[in-house]
C-alpha cells in the first residue's frame, strides 16, 4: 500500500491551510482533554480497536495515546500543516506504530481495502465534500470494516438549532477552520451507506450550559459485509 513519508509533518502546497485556527486549536483541545471530559471520550472512542487503522483528521496527534496495543498500525491523515506537525511530535508517544501522513478525507493517499478500522474524532464538521470523504472511507476499509466517531453536530432544541445554522451561514465556519455545527454526522454515514451501529448522543462539557458546539455522538458503523473492494 503506497503511502507519502511523513518526513518533518510538512509539505507544500497545502490543500488545508489555517495557521491561526491551528494555534488556538492545539492550544485549547489540551485544556479540553480534562476540563471537558474528551481524554476519557477518546478512551471509550478507541477501546477494543485491533488491526490496521486509518484516523481521519488527527488534528495534533490527542487520540494516540489511547490507541490499545492490539491496533497493529495507525495510519493519521492531517491536512494542516501545523496540527500535522504536532502529530509527528505526538505519534513516539503512542503505545503502536503511528505513521502521519498529509492527505485530505476527500482523496486519501493509500490503497482500496487496506484497513481495518477508520476513526473520526471532532473532523467531520469541517470537512469540505462530506458525502466525497465517507465514500473514500468506504473504499479504503475492507468489508465489514469498523468505523468508530466522536463528532459534535445539530442538537437541542428548535431554538438551538435555528441558532447552529445562523451562525454556519455566518461567522462559525471563518473563525473555527471550516467548523459547521449543524451537520448531522449519523446521518451523513448512513446516506454514505455504512450500517450504523450502537451509538449515543451526549453534551461536551457533560456539566455546564450547553453551547451550540456540545452535541456530539459517540459510536460505531461498519462498511457492509457483502461489498466487495470499491475502486
């Protein structure tokens, strides 16, 4: 399976560039780890993984160190040249092989059928084509591969709601690197054609008032046992 060298985490020409979003980001996610609960969400989101891993979106490398040691390899796509950078930094620490590598979810450097299990963690809200992205995943999960989430999306109340959409037509997506807070991350994989499985809706903060970012999902889907290899 082809794979680009991760090398120093940077290249040109990237098809993801948000230096300021991506210094807030890295800064505010490690206070988020304890304060907002998502170390022990990212140990539930990982637990019992084994094989092959594709990590869609690793931002600055926060999942690696709960990846269990029956994870074989973890291959982390990172568009952003300064979160990728982080993730070089972060993946010695990880208890598996980590191997970052620049990529976008819409077109992703790596072979049909090579993997075992994808993870999307708090990526799918800012990538750009979803239904383009999840197809990818399909194509590179084998059969039956599993696909487990941590993604924050619409929730609350009508008011709630009116208030995601406003500001996804407005000022969210420009301050937050693309962010939206109304899509729907369970539905976008099952429209892909993923089977969904358990899964669970929580707030982020668990305590505290809810923000227009606190509704998230945690949970599984599988590629259908039945497809064969997607080219």
């Amino acid at each position: 399976m082809p794979i680009r060298p991760a090398g120093s985490g940077e290249v040109s020409g990237d098809p993801v560039h948000h230096p300021l979003f991506a210094r807030c980001y890295a800064r505010l996610s490690v206070t988020a780890e304890t304060r907002a609960g998502l170390a022990a969400l990212r140990g539930r989101l990982l637990a019992g993984l084994s094989g092959r891993v594709i990590e869609i979106g690793a931002g600055n490398g926060l999942n690696f160190a709960h990846y269990p040691g029956t994870v074989s390899e973890v291959v982390a796509i990172e568009p952003e040249r300064r979160l990728r950078a982080l993730a070089v930094r972060a993946a010695p620490g990880a208890g598996v092989p980590v191997d970052v590598v620049p990529g976008t979810a819409e077109s992703l450097p790596v072979g049909s059928g090579a993997f075992d299990a994808a993870v999307f963690s708090l990526v799918l809200c800012s990538v750009r084509d979803l239904p383009r992205a999840l197809a990818e995943v399909r194509r590179v999960l084998r059969p039956g591969g599993e696909v487990r989430f941590l993604e924050h999306g619409t929730g609350g109340g009508p008011a709630m709601v009116l208030t995601q959409r406003a500001l996804d037509r407005t000022v969210w997506p420009l301050l937050s690197g693309g962010c939206h807070l109304s899509r729907d991350p369970v539905g976008a994989l099952r429209d892909a054609g993923f089977e969904i499985g358990p899964y669970r809706s929580l707030l982020v903060p668990e305590k505290g008032p809810a923000l227009p970012s606190s509704y998230c999902r945690l949970g599984t889907a599988w590629r259908p046992v039945a497809e064969g290899t997607l080219r």
